[in-house]
C-alpha cells in the first residue's frame, strides 16, 4: 500500500513539533483524537488506509496546538493514519511516520445485520444515526453510525436500556431524550463523552417519543401527565361495538408538549393536548398500551416546531390525529384526521382531502414538513376504522 501527497519540500514553512499521536477514545471504539502541534499555526489534512477503504478529511482552524477528533474507522481494520500540516501559505509539512490504529471486531452481542443493497445514487448525503437494541440480549443496545454502504463506522452502548431514539445536532453532537429513571437531555460528542445535561422540570417527565432541540433556544419535548376526564366511554371500541356505552370517570394519560430553556432547563411552556382537542374521543387504539399515568387515549409521538408560522405540530397515534396549534396563544389551527367522531364545536378544524383515491392515516409516525411545504407522514394503517 502506498499513501501519497503531494507537497513541495523546498517552500517548506512549518514543521511538526510534538507528535502527532493518536488516542483512542474510551466510550466510542471506532473514534479517537490525533494530536500534534507545529512551530507555526497551520491546519490539519488527515489520510487513512485501512487496506481495504481510503478516506481523507480536512480541518481548517489554523491553530498552533491540534486536538482533531476523528472518527469513520470500521470495526476489525489495521488504519493507517498520514497526517500533514499546511501553513497559511499552504507549505505543507508530512509526517515521516504512518500512525497506526487497530480496532476491535463488533462486540459478539451487536446485533447482527446483512446489507441487501446498496445505492448511494439514491440516498441523502451523509451517514446515518440510530438506534438499535438486540432482541435476544435486552442489555444489548447500542447507538450506531452507518455509512452509505450499510458499515458501521460508528458505535457505543445506549446510556439507558430504554433509549430508543437519537437526534444529531448542527455541530455534529448526539441529543438524546432519556424518559426514567434518567429523566434528562443529553447531549454527547464523537468520543462517546457527555457534553452536558439538563433534568427534566419537576412534574413533566420524559417521554420516550420525543425531544426536539428547536430554534428558539429551547428543547420541546413530549411528557406524561395524569388527568382526570368526565363522561368517558365505560366500554372500549375494541371491546364492544356499543356506539353509546354508559360514561364514567377516568384518569388518562395526557401528552403535554413542553418546553424548557437550553440554557439552563427552566420550564418555560407547557401546551395540553387534553385541553386542546376532544379529552372524550376514542378509536379502536385507544388504551392498547398500558400507561402508568392512565388510559393511554393519545400516545403522542411527535412534535415538529414550524418556525413557518411559529407553530407547533403534534402526532398521536392512538387518535390517528395530527393536529397544529399555534406557539402564542395555544389555539388550534387545523385537524389532521378522520373526520369520524369528532364534535361539532372542531369541524371547522378538520382539513379536507383533496384528490383520489385518497386514505387517512391510522395510528401514523415519524411527520416531516417537507421543502415544499407538505407533510411527510408514515402510515402505520392500524385498524383503519373507527
């Protein structure tokens, strides 16, 4: 293998001082730190050969002192790693000797994968971020980074066996949303390190569904409250075909959109979709999962904040409802639903379909807005009745 450069020796400016060496890093297996530092400021060019891919990247802070994080090495490869430093006339200065970082196979309890097929034509740029827990191994869970050709390039053991979903932020950072007994935000860097965290306010915890870092300066999330509601159905859709069963009092779990400073995690709204739409509305989802809070009638598991109009979205499953409210005063702007079921005082609310053949969603997930301005919506298609 030959890894090549090319620089010019004889306009040669900059010289590497200590270094460069390589640290692994402790809590993420396939990343780690190079550090060097050279007798004038320059930036860094980094080339790696694993005997199999190559891959370069640039960094452009010009600096006196380099500690580069680098990460996108895959499990079970010897990499070889060329570092050269450029002055800010671009005399370029490489290092005599290759640096070396071997890195371990997948831990034997990584869930095991196969890639199908492969088409980066097709994809999104970039890498991507998830999840993934082992079902064989309920301790097995892991956040991973694939690359566009289904390898992992990335990897650390989830931080709670209940995380199941991860956000990366603008500057690269993981944002998790941990429901309890964590109860908090977190967000971590490359290396597998905790950057910072914010405790959930008292009173509104963390629901698994949904943390959003908006741009507002705040973080959005979706919580767990009980509430008590009058003249509810006694008898389940799922139970009976009754259209009017006897009513009764009931504790439920409301989903309140909240949101809090991310300066320093002071409670700032709180948004009540019990208060918002039917608290007496229910569907064949209704109350399918069990909730410590109550009956679980929403099961909202999505929050979009539109800085279009400064509103913010909001899916629930169990009413295969996605409805809109506005950020300042809290009032409902249009129902995204079947039309079944819903009292008189929201029918001016419901949006109406346009086009055929066209079908609603039941017991939906994971709504976008999209560049156009549309709602990207999955479908789970539960039941598809009322």
């Amino acid at each position: 293998m030959i890894l090549g450069l090319a620089f010019s020796p004889h306009s040669q400016a900059v010289t590497v001082l200590p270094g460069p060496f390589f640290t692994p890093a402790t809590n993420a297996p396939l990343a780690g730190v190079l550090h060097l530092t050279t007798d004038v400021a320059s930036r860094v060019s980094v080339l790696v050969s694993d005997g199999t891919d190559t891959w370069e990247r640039d960094f452009y802070d010009f600096a006196k002192v380099h500690e580069v994080p680098l990460y996108g090495f895959k499990p079970g490869r010897t990499n070889l790693i060329q570092v050269t430093a450029y002055d800010e006339y671009r005399n370029a200065y490489t290092a005599p000797k290759l640096l070396t970082f071997v890195t371990a196979p997948l831990p034997a309890n990584f869930p095991h994968y196969t890639v199908l097929t492969s088409e980066p034509s097709q994809m999104e740029p970039g890498d991507t971020v998830f999840i993934i827990q082992n079902r064989s191994d309920s301790s097995a869970g892991y956040i991973i980074i694939m690359d566009n050709s289904g390898q992992v390039v990335w990897y650390r053991p989830v931080l709670q066996a209940s995380d199941i979903d991860v956000e990366q932020l603008a500057d690269g950072n993981l944002f998790f949303h941990e429901q309890p007994p964590a109860n908090r935000f977190l967000e971590m860097n490359l290396l597998g390190e905790t950057v910072r965290t914010w405790a959930a306010p008292a009173g509104y915890p963390i629901n698994s569904h949904e943390g959003v870092v908006t741009d507002h300066g705040t973080i959005l999330y979706l919580s767990d409250v009980s509430e008590v509601v009058s003249n509810f159905p006694s008898v389940l859709p799922r139970q009976s075909n009754n259209p009017n069963p006897p009513l009764k009092t009931v504790t439920v779990d409301d989903n309140p959109v909240v949101e809090i400073s991310i300066t320093n995690g002071a409670l700032l709204h709180v948004w009540s979709a019990l208060n918002t739409l039917d608290p007496t509305r229910v569907t064949y989802l209704t109350a399918d999962f069990p909730s410590s809070y109550g009956l679980d009638t929403e099961h909202a598991n999505a929050i979009i904040d539109d800085t279009n109009d400064n509103s913010i979205i909001v899916s629930q499953r169990d009413e295969n409802t996605i409805f809109k409210f506005s950020r300042d005063t809290g009032q409902l702007i249009w129902i995204l639903a079947p039309p079944a079921g819903w009292p008189t005082n929201f029918q001016r609310y419901l949006l109406t379909p346009v086009g055929t053949p066209f079908e609603w969603c039941y017991g939906q997930h994971a709504p976008k807005l999209t560049p156009q301005g549309t709602l990207l919506v999955f479908d789970d298609g539960l039941d598809r009745a009322r």
